[in-house]
C-alpha cells in the first residue's frame, strides 16, 4: 500500500492520495497554525477504525441476506498527553444498525469484525483499550 502526501500552503494543510486515487485533505487546527481546512491526523485514525469495522460486518450481514438499511458509527477516542507520543488510551465506538435485523447475526458480525477481521483495530488495541456496543433501530 502506497500513499502520498502534497503540501497544499506554507503550514499544515495536505492533500492525502492512495492508491484508489481519491484525496482527503489534512490540517492542523487553528492553535497550531492550521487552517482547519482538513481532517486532523488523529480524526483520520479514528475514521479507520470505524470504516475497517463497518465493512467487514456490512460484508458478514450481506452474506446473511440480513436487512441492513443503514449504519452510522459514533467514536470516541481518548489520548494520554502526558505520553510522547500522545497515543489513544481508551476508545469507544457505537454502532447504530437501521434495519430489520436479526440481533444474534448483528451481534455476531460485530465481534467478527472488532476481535477478529478489522486491521486497524488489532493495530490500535496495542496501545488503547477499544470497547464496542451496538444498538438496532428497527424499521416498519
């Protein structure tokens, strides 16, 4: 895997490229001389987590022909400024599932993904404690 950063101005703000070929722009905050033009490293970090995780019970529930209509994922992540480098401690993620949904397969599709399948998270729970919940929101 391949990535390349440009320098967009003469402070913080990048232009980040993968081998897909889309962007995603990158800047400090404000208190350090960014123009919060961009997603911070750490935010990028987090949006991994929670996109790793996403696809793989996305792609566990499809397989089970189950009725996933829409899923949002809420993170929180907490780091230790006392630490050089200011790693993430402790992270939680919520999974909101829209759907009809079978709550044993939704369950099961999680703890796949989050113990066993999501790259990012066996890399970040290295250094943070990563708890997980889920709720369903049924439709009629």
């Amino acid at each position: 895997m391949k990535v390349q950063l440009n320098r967009i101005d003469e402070n913080f703000h990048f232009e980040g490229i993968g081998s897909s070929k889309i962007s995603v722009h990158i800047d400090g905050s404000e208190e350090i001389g960014g123009q919060n033009a961009g997603a911070r490293p750490m935010e990028l970090i987090l949006m991994g987590l929670g996109s790793c995780g996403a696809m793989d019970i996305i792609s566990i529930l499809k397989k089970q022909k189950e009725d996933l209509r829409d899923l949002k994922i809420f993170i929180n992540g907490e780091r230790d400024y006392n630490l050089t480098p200011a790693v993430f401690t402790n992270i939680e993620i919520e999974f909101h599932f829209y759907g009809n949904l079978d709550p044993k397969k939704v369950k099961k599709a999680v703890n796949l993904s989050m113990e066993k399948y999501c790259s990012v998270s066996a890399m970040l729970e290295k250094t943070a404690k990563i708890l997980y919940s889920y709720k369903i929101i049924s439709l009629s």
